[in-house]
C-alpha cells in the first residue's frame, strides 16, 4: 500500500518505474532547469544593468540571442508541459490547451515586430508583454503544482507573480528600475526553486499511477 505524501505528492514507491516513466521525468525537470536558466540570463542583465535601464531596454529590443532566448523558453516550458505528471487527465489536457495559446501568442508576437519578438514588449505602453501571460501560466502552473506536491512554496508564489509582473508592465505600472528588480526577484526565486525540485527522487514525479484519473 501507498502512503501519499498528500493527495498528489507520494514519496513512496507505489510501482517500479518503467523507462518511459525515467525519461518522461527527466525530460520534465529539464524543462523546468532550461526555464530557470532562461530566467537567470534575463535576471543577470537586469542585475548588470539595473542602475542603466535605458541601455539595456535598447539591447534586448535588437539582440538575437535574447530572440533565441525567448524561443527557448517556449521549448523548455513546452517539455515540462508535455511530460508533466498529474492525476487528473482533464487538467492536464487544459494546460496543454493554455499551451496552445501561448504558441500562437508568439506567433502574434513575432507577426507585430516584423519577425522580433521583442520589439512590441518595448513599445509604449508595451501591451505586447501580455500576450506573454499564457506561457508565464503554464510555467507558474508547473511551480503551483510542485509547491501543493512538495511543499515547495516559492512555487505559488511564482504561480502568481509572473503573469502579475507581465500584466502591470504590459500596462505601464513599473518604471524601468522597477521592473527590472521584479524581474531580478522572479529569475531568483525560479532558480531556487529549481534547485529545490530537480534533485528529488525520480519516482516523486510519477506517484502511484493507480490514482490517475482518464
């Protein structure tokens, strides 16, 4: 018999784990390390640009490798999407469809800056940044989900702070200092919570499979 840690979480080992269970985790906490390093490179040029928030405005608004940035955190919070366990078949197929949404959110993005991305997330207000809430979602929804598993808090917190920060710069609420200091707290608290989660045992994220519900 299993003993859940809570009704989603189980730290016991309810069934052996089959490879397909390894490597749909593994792929699942490499998502999330990919995000968190996505979000540390953004953080870490806030950081250096804090006091200076003109120069780095202007820098992410023409650097291709940010644009390459930006791409792969779709791709990294597409992976944990996609291989992310839960008990509930209905609310994994929802956030899939958020997903989608976010895809084509992207895509809107890129049509507005003429095949930059960035460049509508800096215009004045930068009403762009809200076609970024579906894809901060998804990758909120993967901290919410930990933190009611694991009792990785910071994991709600991200859950409603990252569609939050995007709303209010979207609309002009920040000033350019502060936006950058949320953005530095948000990549900090995302890298801590990465290094909470990927080290756990692997049949954490699998649970007693029993449970699951079509």
């Amino acid at each position: 018999m299993c003993y859940t840690f809570n009704t989603m979480g189980e730290t016991n080992i309810c069934q052996p784990l089959t490879q397909t269970d390894k490597i749909t985790v593994v792929l699942y906490r490499v998502g999330i390390v990919l995000s968190s390093a996505v979000a540390a490179t953004f953080g870490f040029l806030a950081f250096q640009h804090l006091y200076n928030p003109e120069q780095i405005f202007l820098f992410l608004q023409s650097s291709f490798v940010l644009t390459v940035l930006l791409f792969m955190l779709y791709f990294s919070v597409g992976l944990s999407v996609f291989f992310i366990h839960l008990y509930m078949g209905k609310l994994y197929r929802f956030l899939k469809r958020i997903y989608y949404l976010a895809t084509v959110c992207l895509f809107v993005l890129v049509i507005l800056g003429a095949g930059n991305p960035l460049l509508p997330l800096f215009s004045k207000p930068a009403y762009g940044a809200l076609l970024l809430v579906p894809i901060a979602f998804c990758l909120g929804f993967v901290t919410a989900k930990e933190a009611f598993c694991f009792r990785l808090y910071e994991g709600y917190l991200l859950f409603a702070f990252m569609p939050l920060y995007l709303v209010f710069y979207g609309i002009g609420a920040f000033t350019k200092k502060s936006a950058l200091l949320s953005l530095m707290v948000i990549s900090v608290m995302l890298v801590f919570f990465t290094f909470r989660k990927v080290f756990m045992p692997l049949h954490y994220d699998i649970g007693d499979k029993s449970a699951y519900i079509p």
